[in-house]
C-alpha cells in the first residue's frame, strides 16, 4: 500500500544546538546555525565544552566576543543563548541534548586541500552515532549565502529506498530546503547495473517525492554503480547544481551504518544533512 504524506502545517525548529570550539571551521558553522536560526525563528544554543586543560577565562571571552559578532552580523532578530560546559564532548553533548532537545545540531568540518572527498572527524561521527536528532555538517568552505544563489538550488537526497519508518525524519529537511531560493529536490538512488526495483521501493520513492511537494518540485534519480557511495559522488561531479546533501542514518543499512562507521566520505563543499530514521 502507498503511503500517504501527512502534512504539519505549524512545523518550525525551535531550537538548534552548535557546538563550539573557537576554530574558523566551527565559527564558520556558528555563522550558519545563526543564519538557520534567525531565518526560521529557532533558538540558537551554542556550546563550548572544555578539556581538562581548558582555560574557562579565555573561553568566556572567545564566547562573548562570537555572540558578539553574529548580533552584529544578524541584528537583534537572532535569538542567541551561549552554554560552557566541562568534561568529556560527546558525554557532555548528550546531557545538553537530553535538555535542550534541540530540533538540529549544527557542527563544522575540516575539508582536504584539492581531494574530492573529506572525512568527517570522529567527533562529528560519534555525534551523528550517539543522538536521533539531524546533524548538519558544514564544511570549511561552506557559506549559508550560497542557499541564496539560484545555480546551487538542487537539493538531493540520497536513500537505499528501504522502509522509512519515522516520517517526521524529513521535516527538518523540508524546512530547510525552503530556505533555498526556488528549492528543487532530487531523490537520488544508487543499484547495480541490470538490476530491478523491487516495487516496495518503487512505492518508497514515490512517497518520498510527495513529502515535499506541492511546496517544491521533486524529481527521481537513479545511479548505476555498485558501490553506493562511489555512485552519489559520480552525480555530483556531473551536477554541480547541488547545494546540500542529505541522507538517512539507520542502525543498519548501504548509506550510514550508524553504529560503527568510523568515516564517511562527502563533497568538500557541500553542507550534509545527517536524518535518522528512529
């Protein structure tokens, strides 16, 4: 049986959480959860949590001196809230997470000078393992400016197709994507040559191309490779139209295995948005 999308007129993120440490790329992220937050009326809730050697003065200061800096930057309508914390990162996370319940965690990553791929630190791995909530990674030379530029309006979500059973997974994506000037979503799926889709998927796929419409405009897409990532990254060198990533974390499955994928490979300059399907 197909199912049907069942629309949440008054859905909104109310709060986003960043994670900080006071580097250009986890600043750069800072800038655009800021961006997000003002834009969809969210509480932005940055964090800073301290090592063993981590000087508390110092860190006051750099956190004073960013809130200072996206006021500045995003005016007064930017609802801002800054926490430092002590202790071990992902741990500490964790207890913030279970307060806060944050709709999004927005964190930054370091991309490879001249590669196609980057890896995506362990700590961004263990948070992505760790929580259900969506984790937007935001590479170095990622800028929220580029969402505002027509060429770069292609959102695509890469799926096996398999089951999705929390269908409140795509909202947070739904909402960001109309963020996007004139946004244009493709649901990308990787398999083998010569291969058939089983008709469960064939449903899967439709459902998903009518949880954002009539909204935005939804297309297919299928790749042919064997290996799934090696296939997403094949689009994107021959799309250069996209502007964000996103895929669906399960406990098991070809994407993201959620519980022991020590590394995921993705694009240098696009920003991915991590879902869980829990």
């Amino acid at each position: 049986m197909l199912k049907t999308f069942t629309k949440k007129q008054n859905y909104i993120m109310k709060t986003i959480i960043a994670p900080v440490d006071f580097s250009a790329i986890s600043s750069n992220a800072v800038l655009f959860a800021a961006e997000l937050a003002k834009r969809s009326s969210a509480r932005l809730f940055i964090v800073n949590v301290l090592q063993k050697d981590g000087d508390e003065d110092i860190a006051k200061n750099n956190m004073e001196m960013l809130e200072s800096h996206l006021r500045k930057s995003l005016g007064s309508e930017l609802i801002c809230e800054s926490f430092l914390a002590h202790g071990d990162l992902i741990a500490t996370l964790k207890k913030i997470i279970a307060v806060q319940q944050p709709d999004l965690i927005v964190m930054g990553t370091k991309g490879a000078n001249g590669l196609k791929k980057i890896f995506i630190g362990s700590n961004t791995v263990n948070v992505i393992a760790g929580t259900t909530v969506p984790v937007f990674v935001i590479p170095e030379v990622a800028r929220f400016a580029d969402f505002l530029k027509k060429g770069k309006n292609r959102i695509v979500l890469a799926t096996d197709l398999d089951l999705l059973e929390n269908e409140g997974s795509l909202d947070i994506l739904k909402e960001i994507a109309l963020l996007i000037v004139d946004p244009k979503v493709r649901v990308l799926s990787v398999r083998p040559e010569n291969t058939r889709l089983p008709d469960e998927k064939r449903l899967e796929r439709e459902f998903l191309l009518s949880v954002f419409e009539p909204e935005i405009k939804s297309q297919r897409m299928t790749i042919f490779s064997s290996n799934v990532i090696d296939g997403i990254n094949y689009y994107l060198d021959k799309k250069n139209d996209t502007g964000l990533l996103a895929m669906i974390a399960r406990d098991s499955g070809h994407l993201i295995q959620k519980h022991y994928t020590r590394e995921m490979a993705s694009y240098t300059h696009l920003p991915l948005l991590v879902l869980h399907d829990a």
